[in-house]
C-alpha cells in the first residue's frame, strides 16, 4: 500500500467513469437505432452529469446528504478493487465476496439517502431494488461458490486469470455453461435491465429510489450508476469471459458484453417485482444449482 | 425412660386419649406430644425392639434403623410445622390428629406384617375423618371405600403371606417369600401391591386423590400432601425392601402402573386450571415416580423424591389453601398477581415448585438425577426418557402457575399496580415464619446435595436384595 | 371348602360395589367383602380336628394338632377395623343424606 | 482469581437485591459495577488457562474458549446494565430483577467454565430459570412460559446425555467423559443428538426457534439485549462442546460422508441452513423491529450453528467469531430500539418514522449494528461471515452455501427496514418533541458501535483467540500475518479494505463540498405526483415494506401451530387420563383394580 496506489486508484475510479460513461452514450445511441430514432449525442451523458452537478440543489436532512456520499465513495472504493486486465491498484483485496460485499455499502448508502427523502415513491423503489438483489444475487452466488470450489481460489484475478491461455473455450462461459448463462441472466438484473427494471419503473413509481434527486446529488447518482455497471460488468466479465489479457482486449470484450445487455434490454418487456424473483429461483437458480451438484458430484470441469 | 423407641406409638395414643377428656389443651397437647416424640427419635437407640417378650416370629417387634429414622424425622417435624401453620384448623382434629401420628409412627416402625395392616387402617381411618374438614363428604366416602377395598386386599395378603411362610416378620420375609414356587407367591404379592396402591394413589386406583387433595384446605393439604404421602411411600419402600418379591408379571405390573401414574398424574396436573387441582395431580404423578424408584431397587432415589416432595408440597399446599381462602378460589383468574401481594410466600412457592419440577440448584433436581443414574444401571434407556419427557410436561405446568401468581399484567402488556388484586390477608406473621421455616429446610438441603445423598445411601439395609424387574424370574 | 366360601363371598362383594351407586349398600357390599376374607383367613389356620391351641396336661397325646391361633386373632382385629370403618361410612352416609336428601352417589353428581 | 470471581457474584446478588430493596435505581448501578467488575475480572483470567477451582460440588476451570465465550457475554450483559437506571420504574419487581440479571450472568460464565457435566447442566438451567423470570417481566407471560418449555425440551434432552455419558464413562469431566463414546457410533449417537438439542433450542435453530421471537419481542427492553447478544450464545457454546469435545467426526466416521461431512452433522447443518432462510424470510415479515430482530438471531444461528459444526480452519472460525460480532450487533441493535422504545413508548415500525432527526446517535448505533448483521464491510460481521463462505466454498457444501447466500442478501432487507421504518422517512408530529437518548444509555451503546467497527478493520485481534483455540483442538489454525486475514482459498486484508473505503469516502465527500452548496427543505416538501397530503403519517412508507415478495409467502405455514396443537393434545389426554382414572366415583376404580387382580392371576395361573 503505497501512495501510487492511492493514485492507481484514482485514475481507476476516473478511467472507469469515463469509459462506461461513454460507453453509455453509444448505448443510448444503438438503444434509439433499435427504437428507429436517431438518439442523442455519444457525449450526451456526460452533458447530463455536469448538468446536475452545476445546478443549485435542495436537501431533506444530513443523512439525505451523507447516505449519498456514502454511496458513492463505496462504489468509488469498489472500483479500486476491481483488477482489469489483471491490473490491481492494491493486490490482494479482489477476494470476489469483498467486492461484492463492498458493493453493498453503496446499495445501503444509496437506500439510505433515498429513504431519508421522506418520499414514500422513493422507498418503494428501494423496496423493490432491494427485492430485485435477492432475486438476482443467489443463482449469482451459487455460480460464484461453485467456481471457488472447483478453482480453490476466491480471487477475481486469478479466476480470470486460470481462463485464459485457452482460447474462447477455457472461459468459465463455455466451460460451465448453465453458469455462464445465469451469470448473464443475473447482470441482467444487476444492472436493473429489462426485463429487471421494476425498480426504476418510471410509469408507475416515478423512477423509483431516484425520485427525489435534483442538482449534485442526481449527478452523484448518475456517476453511481456509471460506476456500478462498471463493476458488475468487469464481475462478469472476469469471471466468466476470461477477463483480459491487455487493457485492449478487456475493454472491448466489456463493450461487447455491455452492448449485447442493452440490445437484449430494449426489446424486453418488464417483470413485475415478484415475478422476477419467481423466475430468479425458478429458472437460473435451478440451471446454477444443477450446475453445482454436477460440478461437485460429476466432477465437471476437472 | 424416654430410651424406647416404642414411646413414639404411646405417646402420641396416651395423648390422644389425654386430649378427649382435657378439651382446653388439646393443642398444647399435641404440640408436645411432636416436640416429645422429637426427643425420643434422637434418644432412642437403633435397632430391634421386640415387644412383651416373645422373640421373632413370634411375638411383635418394632424395627428403628437409619430408613425409619428418616422417615420418622421428616414426618414428626412435618407434621409439627403443618399444625402450627393450621392452628386453628387443628385444634378442632386434634385427637384425630394424635391417633394419626400413633398410626403412622406404628406404620414406620412395625416389624410384623400383620401389625402393619392394622397401624395402616388406623391411619386410614384418621385420615378418613380428617378428610371431613374439607367440608365434602361425598369425596370422603369414595375415598373410605377405596382404601377399604384395598385394606381387605392387603389383608388377605397378609394372610397368604402366612399362609404359606408362617411368619410375618417383616425383616427378611422377602427371602422365605423368594424360595416359594412362583405359583404360589404371585397372588400374596399381588394383593399386598394393591393392598397399597390406594393409599400410594396409583392409577388406575387414585380417583379419590383428586378430590380429597383437590379441595383441601389448609390443615388437610399439607398433612394429605406432605406427610401422608411421604409415609406410605416409605412403607412401600420398606415392603419392597423387605418384603415383597416381584415376578416379571408383577414387576411389569407395577412398574407399568407406577409410570403411567407419573405420566397421566402429570398429564391430567397439565391441563388444571385450578391451583389445587393442579397440585393434587402433580402429587399424584409424584408419588407414581417415587414407587418408579421403590420397584426398579432404587430406594435412596425414592427417599429424596419422597422428601423432596414432602418438604416442596407442605410449602405448595400451605401458600396454595391460604391463598385460595383468602381470595375465594383457586382458580388462575382470581389468583393472578396475588404474590405482589404476598411477596415472602410468593417466594417459598417459587422456591418449592422450582424443587418440585427438579431444577438445578434446588434438592429436586438430585432427586431426578439419583432417579435417572439409578434407572440407568437397570438397563431400562427408555425409563429416564419417559421420566424426563414427563418433567418438560410438569415444568410447563408449575411455570405457568408460578407467571400467573407473580404476574398482575395483561397479555401483551406490561404489568402496572392498577391491575392488581385487591389485597386480602392471608397469614398472620406467624404462620408466613413456619412457611419460610419450611423454606428454608428445603433450600439448605438443596445446598448440600452431595452429603444428603451420601447419608441416604448408607440407609440402604444391608440385607436388603433388590430384585430388578426383567432380570428373569426368581425361583 | 370352607375357602371357596369366603372367596364367593368376596366376589360378591366386589360384584355390588362395582355395580350400586347407593351409599348404604355399597356399605353392605364393603362388609360382604370383608366377611368373605375373614372366613377365608379362619380357613387358613383350620385343622382338621385341631384343638384349642391351649396347653393341657394331656398335650403330648395330641401333638402337632393344633389349630392355628394366628389367623384367629387376626380376624379378630380385622373384624374390629371393619366395623370402625362401617360405622365411620355410615355416619358419612347418613350426613350426606342429611345434605343432598339422597343416598345415590349418582343423583348427588360427584363432579364439583 | 477464579474463587474470588465466583464469591463475588454471589455476594453481589444478594448485594444488588438489597440495595434495590431500599432503591431500585441504585441496585441498578450496581448491576453495572457488578458486571464491569465480572467483565475485568475475567478478561484477567486469560494468562491462568488450565487454573482450576471447585466450589462446594461445582468445580470449574479456565480454558480458551470459556474465557472467549465469557468475555463475550459479559461485555453484552455491561452494555446492556448502562439502560437499567431508566427502566427499574417500569418493573412490579425492580429488585428480583436485578437480582436476576446478575444471577443469569453468573450462570452463562459459570457455564463456560465448567470442568464437569453437572456443573454445565446446573450452570446452564440456572441462566434459563432466571432469565425467564425477567423475560416474564416484559409484555407476555405467555412469552416466558413458552420460553421456558422449549428451553427444558432441549435441557432435558441434554440431562439425558449428560447422565447418560456420567454413567457409561464413570467419569463427570467434559473433556474426558464423551471418548467412551469413541468406538460405539450408535449410543454415541444419542447421546449427540440429545446432547446438542439444548444448544439447538436455545440458539434457535429451526423446528425450536419459537420460544425466540416471542421472548425476544416481548421481554423488558433492556433485557432482549442480553438474550439475543448473550443467552442464545450459550447455544453456541453447547454446539461447540457437541462437535469438538464429543468427537463427533470421529465417532460418525463411519457413517455416509457428504463432502466430508457425516451424515447426522450434515443433518443439523441442514437444520442450519433452514433456519437462516426461515429466520430471514419471517424477519422480512415482522412489523415489530424486536420481533424483527429476533428472527434475525434465529437467521444468524444457522451461521453460527454451521460454522461451528464444520470444525475446519476456515468455517469454525468464522462461527466462533460471528458468534462475537453478531452479539455485539444484536446487541448493539436491541439497544438502540430500547432506546427509540423509551422515549417513544413503541417498537412498532408502522407507529414510527423520522427518529433520525431527533435521535441521531441512536441512528448511527443502529446503522452500524446493521452493517454488521448485515455482513458488510468494513464491520465485523463481514470478516466472520467471509470466512464461512469461503469454508462451505471451500468443502462444496452447495446447498448450505445457497442457504447462506439466502440469509446474507435478505438479511439487506430485514435490516434496512427498521432503519428506514424506525429512522427514515417522516417524523410524525406527535414525536416532534422526543429528545436524544439520555447520555448514558449512548455510551452503552455506543461501546458496542466501537467495538464493531474494531473487529471489522483488525479482526485479528479476535482471530488470534480463534486460532488458538483451534491449535488447542488440533485442527489448522486460521492463518494470521499483520493485519492479512488468510485461509486455504482467499485472503483478505480488512484494514486495506477500510483504508480504500476511507479513501473513496474521502474523495467524494470533497467532490461533495466542492459543488454547490444545497438549501434545506422540510421532509414534507417532496414530489408527490401532484397530489397534496398534509399528514407526515400519510407519507411515511412503513406498513408492508415488502408486500410484493411477502406475497409471495404469507400463506407458508408457521411452527407454532404445531406446538400449540402439541400442547392441546397433551391436554386431551390429561383429560381422558382423567375421564377413565380419575374419577370421582368409587365404582370405577373399584373395577380397574379388580380387572387387574383377575388379568395378574389369570397371567400367572397360565
């Protein structure tokens, strides 16, 4: 733990909000060709983020205020953590239930300040995310479980790093495919994208734990939701699709992985809430549980 | 002069002959009579004392060893507490009373079978007018035929014991007993069973215990409860030692009996929702798990169930009568949150049920676990199971009684002083002194279990030879 | 023979006190029972042309032929208990009827 | 050390109860003094490991472990003295109270020091007896009544074991009593069995969880504290003593492994597992934060009960340590709704709202206790709750990882429900004049809020005892070096983890105060979808926080039916015992007893 690495992390948190933010741009673009429109600028997501961020603001209260911060620099800490292309700014803290756990103190902090609007839509949005997370997580971590058995190894990197050298046929995805397909499915969910975006659900609940964002603290919300794609995306990503081996191949296979969600995402209809955990443990629950028990029990994968 | 042991059974008849003509001092009477009969138990010697000169068999003979002393003890001073605690009640039953004491010191100390039936019947018959203080006599006379019944049972019992033995000492019968054909002494044994089972309240015989101990008041609670049940059980302790001889038909009998007494005593004790009633059922179920003990050879076991249910239900019926006159009735509405009340009785009552139901740092608890270890070495696993499933039952119960009578509060809420009863008197200070006296015994026995055990270990006779049930027959 | 006397008595005896309700013949069924005992208990110390267990001067001529004393004055004392406990059982009885102006156990409800 | 410890407590207990004769409020402090004294006292005895003492026919001996359990329980019970002074007025019996309190607090550390089975057993029933009679205290008698039946399922089966072992072994030590069982898996196995339900019932592992949300919702505030942190750990310990002292995995060796676990171990695992998915699904229901909370501690039983039954490098730590860190949370959390309770009269979610505004060190207790709970770094919880995964990962154990998973996502919602029904949302006007809790009660609670962010970023302060322990069983220790925490599959360093946390924290914050500076609005100045309501009630969101997946499950059936139609049975037949035995007219018994002369004669004429 040097000073570099508090600069590597830095750069991270900032190289991460720019590639995905741009990322996001495209991907509004591609969403509106799907739709037959023409769509915004590439950089238009960047506009809205500054946008909020110079605007005069209003607050409910200091945890309004500090569960946002909060949320932030968790997910900001989470970025540090996530080694791409093998690259960690501190080595030895990418133990995969870390990350995902860490992970967590940005959903609370972001619950926290949304709750402590006072506005009852906004807690029905956090009510629903948080419902959303238990349907997505399980199925996610029953994969993740199966990998540290059969790898004996909790770290992101070195998952990733065990896939390659092999080609496409020594990703997790293909080796595992039952859990390659509900490690899609969850960053599906994950990511709130359709048909898991009942939390947002601007129709109804008028979208949903954000209601009551306005000025910086909507900035920091959308930087949050910038990063924490990032994240679940290079989760993925690593785990499943080898990660990379240069930053080159890394960020092309996220785009690519990120691309193909969002096509998906756009001609989806959506889940009620309950629905989705239905199908969450119906479906990729039972393909992640069978591909366990034959992991385990079948020696899958050896 | 007060050397003989036989002084326990003449004092107390003298006195009560005494006490019909000289009506004013009666209860003084009685009174000295327990402190004298004290005196005599510590200055006595052990052993044998054969009466008018005839030698055994032939003549009567009393037998004073450490088991009767025990047994002698705890009933005289039982007994002396439980009447200063009734006074008024007593006063009236003091001649019945005093040819109680006669019956039950004869009882304990009788070394002829014979003699044992009669002093049996006296007590009987004391206890039957006794029983007429609760003021029901229907109960009364179910109780009268039932220990009669089984009074002609034991007699011919006897009868067939001298039939066909020719003697009726009671020490070392079981030897004579053990060499007769099975043919021949299963009926003997089984009617001197029987003969007892009324007054040990064993099912399916011990209907009338439910009314004569269920609506006690405060002399025939405690002198029912805590010194006529301990005293039969020490009779049956001393017949199982001495005397009877059990075959598997009658072994499996009695030791079928004596659990199911436990388990539906304690059953039926579950679902009361009257204090007394409550109480009458455990003292059933109790005494079913000290004949458990009697029968499986474990008599030190049995003898600290037997005191420490004697010592727990003279505090239990003494504060459960007193209460229930004060306030009316017995039943958990009306008692609810009296102990606010009443805290230094409400004390003793905890105290004693938390000793009832066999909880770690009270006497009860040795008890059930000399009980358990005892059972262990019969081979019998499925025993300590039931006695153990039983006690969750009985722990259930006596907690749910101990809540309430604490408890003024409403379910749901916190208790407050407006909900409390509407104080009554229940005890001069006198009488709460002989409750904590009786507290206090027990506590301290519970404090030094391991010495108490010790002490009832070594009561065993030396010549006692226990015949286990399922260990075959005896020939 | 004498024996199967006292036993039918007996079971006489516990024939009516299984079978009535009425207080005063329950009673009489109680002391049927206990008379069938005593008879049986005389049974045992019966010998046949026993005599008194009295010593006499001509005692060595009858030697081991005496009846049985024991059982004598066993029932003695039995048949004293016995009629304590039915003069107590009556006395309840007759207070009973006194209170409930019935002797039928049944008619007074032995329930509360 | 040891005898001046235990005349203490005695002396103590009848001190307390005298002096709350003349005041409660003193007998109060006392029990705080009391249990600071027992708490230093203690932590002295960590050098004389082995030192042992008998007093009268209890005798006891320090070992590692019972000097970790105690120091565990006695820092709950400390805490939790710091609420007595503001609570002896809502007690009929302020002294017996008191008297209890401390009574129960020599029982648990007696427990964990005892060197004989009976001693545990006395030990033990003692703790259950006494807490009861404060659980009876609270709002239900009901409560302690059910309380104390399911706790005397579970002793009773544990006296069955106990007497059991005494007599086949012939010896009462712990540590020597159960290798009789070494070479007889069958007798070994009852004895297991029997032995460990008082720890299963008591941790509230899953059919016996009952007694727990009823004792735990209903008893004086300042006790539920003491039962979820501290009694229900006394289960723990008992599993503990079922898995490394009795030699389970040896004795069932020969039995069908599961991923090297025997079959009856991997059953209670089960069992484990269960619990922590119905504790966490009956939590999400709860409208009472203690109810709430109390299924909570029946979730994190089943981690406990596992990582201890695992009894390898990585799993049995993390079970020792949840152990602690879900105590000190629990703990921390129940006081804090104490808190919110005294001032506000209700620990009803629905009934509240916006106590951040008036009680904002009680939100900050309570969002740590949470976080903690939760298993999120950088608290405690989440290093005890890491190392359990990375055991079952590490073992394969899938079903039971699903389980965990389970429990550790939904635990995000129970928990985040009272913080957002309890503190978030709109402050109703009727509690517009609450004040903070009294300084006191904060410093309590906050000891607590201290000591989870501790573990959180140097568990190895803890992990160390750990270790130890495990060396003293002879199993892997869990790897120590600085400040890394490391096993067999993953390593982790807590303290990195917080730095990066601080840092990220640290940036944003000054992205935060760089930007412009925001006006304050009342909480009722929302957007409201153009609809105008004017009562905060209306627009607090506390009633079914998570009505579409309750939904879901509202209809499963409950466990306590079964109980209660038990105990109606039970009643049943104590009424036909009755009908056919009891009575009240001569006839009948006269005929039972004849039926049964003839039955014995004609059986043995045959």
């Amino acid at each position: 733990m040097t000073l570099m690495s508090f600069v590597y992390g830095f750069l991270a948190i900032l190289g991460a909000f720019v590639f995905q933010t741009s990322l996001t741009g495209i991907n509004r673009k591609v969403t509106a060709r799907l739709q037959k429109r023409r769509g915004p600028k590439w950089y238009q997501q960047f506009i809205d983020i500054f946008k909020a961020f110079s605007k005069s603001s209003i607050t409910h209260g200091w945890v309004y205020d500090f569960g946002a911060i909060m949320a932030l620099g968790g997910i900001a800490a989470t970025v540090i953590f996530i080694p791409v292309a093998g690259f960690q700014s501190f080595p030895g803290l990418d133990n995969i239930f870390v990350i995902s756990y860490v992970l967590a103190v940005g959903m609370l902090g972001m619950a926290m300040s949304a709750a402590g609007s006072g506005n009852p839509w906004a807690s029905i949005g956090v009510s629903r995310a948080l419902t959303n997370m238990l349907a997505y997580d399980i199925p996610f971590m029953v994969i993740v479980f199966t990998l540290i058995y059969q790898h004996q190894t909790g770290s992101v990197s070195e998952l990733a790093a065990l896939q390659q050298g092999a080609g496409i046929w020594g990703w997790n995805a293909f080796q595992l495919p039952l859990g390659g397909l509900v490690a899609v499915i969850a960053l599906f969910g994950m990511l709130g994208k359709k048909p898991f975006d009942s939390f947002i659900a601007p129709a109804e609940i008028a979208s949903g734990p954000m209601v009551e964002y306005g000025g910086k603290q909507l900035g920091m919300m959308f930087t949050l939701h910038e990063l924490m794609t990032f994240i679940e995306v290079s989760l993925i990503l690593n785990l499943f699709f080898g990660g990379g081996e240069t930053l080159w191949v890394y960020l092309l296979k996220y785009a690519v992985l990120y691309t193909f969600t969002n096509i998906v995402s756009g001609v989806m209809p959506r889940f009620k809430i309950d629905q989705a955990v239905t199908f969450f443990y119906k479906v990729p629950l039972g393909l992640a549980l069978v591909q366990g028990l034959l992991v385990i029990f079948g020696g899958w994968g050896y | 002069m007060m050397g003989s042991i036989i002084w326990l059974i003449a004092l107390p008849l003298l006195a009560a002959f005494v006490s019909v003509v000289a009506q004013t001092y009666q209860y003084g009477l009685l009174v000295v009579t327990l402190l004298m009969n004290l005196l005599v138990l510590f200055a006595a010697p052990q052993g044998l004392t054969i009466i008018g000169g005839y030698e055994p068999p032939f003549g009567i003979s009393l037998l004073f060893d450490q088991y009767a002393l025990i047994a002698l003890l705890l009933i005289q001073v039982l007994l002396l507490l439980i009447i200063v605690l009734a006074r008024p009640l007593a006063k009236n039953y003091t001649p019945v009373i005093l040819v109680m004491l006669a019956g039950l010191n004869g009882m304990l100390l009788t070394n002829d079978l014979f003699n044992l039936f009669v002093m049996i019947e006296i007590v009987s018959i004391a206890a039957f007018i006794l029983s007429t203080a609760n003021g029901k006599l229907t109960h009364t006379f179910h109780y009268l035929i039932l220990a009669t019944v089984s009074g002609v049972f034991f007699l011919l019992g006897t009868v067939l014991v001298y039939a066909y033995t020719g003697i009726l000492v009671v020490q070392g019968l079981m030897m004579r007993l053990a060499s007769l054909p099975v043919a021949l002494s299963l009926i003997p044994m089984m009617l001197l069973i029987f003969g007892m089972a009324v007054e040990l309240k064993l099912v399916p015989v011990s209907s009338w215990a439910k009314n004569i101990y269920g609506q006690a008041n405060l002399l025939t609670g405690p002198i029912f409860a805590a010194v006529l049940a301990p005293a039969f059980g020490f009779v049956f302790g001393r017949m199982m030692n001495e005397v009877i001889v059990l075959h598997s038909l009658t072994g499996y009998t009695l030791l079928v009996m004596a659990i199911s007494t436990f388990v539906l005593g304690e059953l039926a004790a579950y679902r009361q929702t009257d204090l007394l009633k409550t109480l009458a059922f455990s003292s059933i179920g109790q005494s079913g798990l000290a004949v458990m003990m009697f029968t499986l050879g474990a008599p030190w076991a049995g003898i600290l169930l037997l005191i420490n249910n004697a010592l727990a239900k003279s505090i239990l019926y003494g504060v459960a009568t007193g209460v229930t006159a004060a306030y009316g009735n017995a039943s958990m509405g009306v008692l609810k949150g009296v102990f606010y009340h009443h805290r230094l009785l409400g004390v003793a009552f905890s105290l004693a049920s938390l000793s009832l139901v066999g909880i770690p740092l009270f006497l009860g608890f040795f008890a059930k676990v000399s009980a358990v270890m005892a059972i262990f070495s019969t081979g019998l696993i499925w025993v300590p199971v039931i006695i153990l499933l039983t006690a969750i039952v009985e722990g259930a119960y006596v907690m749910r009684w101990l809540l309430q009578l604490w408890s003024p509060a409403f379910e749901g809420y916190l208790a407050s002083k407006k909900e409390l009863p509407q104080k009554r008197n229940v005890f001069s200070a006198q009488q709460i002194l002989v409750v904590g006296v009786l507290a206090v015994i027990l506590f301290t026995m519970g404090l030094m279990p391991q010495r108490f055990v010790d002490a009832l270990q070594k009561t065993q006779p030396a010549m006692a030879q226990y015949e286990m049930v399922g260990q075959g027959e005896q020939q | 023979m004498i024996q199967f006397a006292g036993i039918a008595l007996i079971l006489i005896g516990i024939y009516g006190l299984m079978t009535t309700k009425h207080m005063i013949k329950l009673i009489i069924a109680l002391n049927v029972m206990e008379l069938g005992a005593n008879i049986f208990i005389i049974s045992i110390g019966f010998v046949a042309h026993g005599l008194a267990p009295i010593y006499t001067a001509d005692l060595p001529n009858q030697a081991f032929s005496f009846v049985d004393p024991l059982p004598q004055a066993m029932v003695l004392t039995a048949i004293v208990i016995g009629f304590g406990v039915s003069a107590l059982g009556l006395v309840v009885a007759q207070n009973i009827y006194k209170k409930h102006g019935t002797y039928d156990l049944s008619e007074i409800g032995g329930e509360e | 050390m040891m005898t001046m410890i235990i005349l203490f407590m005695i002396a103590s207990i009848l001190f307390a109860y005298v002096l709350s004769l003349k005041e409660p409020k003193w007998g109060a402090y006392a029990t705080l003094i009391v249990s600071l004294a027992g708490l230093v006292g203690v932590s002295l005895l960590r050098g004389s490991v082995g030192e042992t003492v008998s007093f009268y026919y209890l005798h006891f001996t320090v070992t590692t472990i019972g000097w970790y359990f105690s120091m565990i329980l006695l820092t709950v019970y400390f805490t939790a003295t710091f609420f007595h002074p503001f609570w002896m007025d809502q007690l009929i019996y302020p002294a017996a109270y008191n008297a209890l309190f401390l009574l129960s607090l020599a029982g648990t550390v007696g427990l964990f020091f005892a060197q004989d089975l009976m001693t545990l057993f006395i030990c033990w029933e003692t703790a259950v007896w006494s807490s009861m009679l404060i659980v009876q205290q609270g709002k239900s008698r009901q409560a302690a009544w059910v309380y104390f039946v399911m706790s005397a399922i579970g002793s009773m089966a544990t006296l069955f074991a106990i007497l059991l072992t005494i007599f086949m072994s012939g010896t009462t030590m712990i540590t020597d009593a159960f290798i009789y069982f070494m070479g007889s898996p069958a007798l070994g196995g009852l004895v297991f069995g029997a032995f460990i339900l008082s720890g299963l019932t008591k941790m509230g592992i899953f059919p016996f969880h009952v007694w727990l949300p009823l004792a735990h919702g209903s008893a004086p505030h300042t006790f539920s504290p003491v039962l979820s942190g501290g009694l229900v750990k006394m289960g723990a310990y008992i599993a503990y003593l079922s898995v490394a002292v009795f030699p389970a995995y040896q004795v069932f060796g020969d039995q069908l492994m599961l991923q090297g676990v025997p079959l009856p171990i991997y059953a209670l695992m089960l069992l484990g597992g269960v619990s922590i998915v119905y504790g966490t699904l009956r939590a999400i229901q709860q409208d009472d934060a203690k109810r709430l909370l109390a299924y909570s501690s029946v979730a994190n039983g089943g981690y406990i009960l596992i990582g201890i039954l695992m009894l390898d490098q990585m799993a049995f730590a993390g079970g020792l340590m949840h152990v602690l860190n879900h105590a000190v949370a629990s703990a921390a959390a129940f006081l804090a709704m104490a808190a919110v309770a005294k001032r506000t009269g209700t620990t009803k979610m629905s009934e509240l709202g916006g106590m951040i505004h008036r009680m904002p060190v009680t939100y900050v207790v309570y969002l740590i206790a949470i976080i903690s709970m939760a298993g999120i770094p950088p608290m405690g919880g989440f290093v005890s709750k890491w190392l359990i995964f990375q055991g079952l990962s590490h073992r394969g154990l899938i079903f039971l990882a699903t389980a965990a998973a389970f429990g550790s996502i939904g635990s995000y919602l129970y928990v985040f429900r009272p913080l957002s029904a309890v503190f978030l949302g709109q402050l109703a006007p009727k509690y517009e004049k609450i004040k903070e809790a009294d300084p006191l009660m904060l410093i309590g609670m906050l000891l607590l809020t201290a000591m989870s962010l501790l573990l959180g970023i140097v568990p190895n302060v803890v992990l160390r005892t750990i270790a130890q322990i495990q060396i003293e069983l002879g199993i892997d220790p869990i790897m120590i070096k600085g400040t890394i925490t490391a096993t067999q599959n993953g390593s982790v360093n807590m303290l990195s983890v917080f730095t990066v946390f601080g840092f990220g924290f640290l940036l944003i914050l000054i992205l935060f105060l760089v930007l412009p500076k925001s006006r304050r609005v009342g909480l009722m100045d929302t957007y409201t979808s153009a609809e105008f309501i004017h009562t905060p009630e209306l627009l607090h969101y506390g009633h079914h926080f998570y009505a579409p997946f309750e939904r879901l499950y509202e209809k499963w059936p409950s466990v306590l039916p079964l109980y209660q139609r038990l105990s109606l049975k039970l009643k049943e037949m104590g009424e036909w015992a009755e009908t056919f035995f009891f009575h009240a007219e001569p006839n009948r018994a006269v005929f039972w007893m004849v039926l049964l002369v003839i039955l014995i004669t004609v059986g043995g004429a045959r």
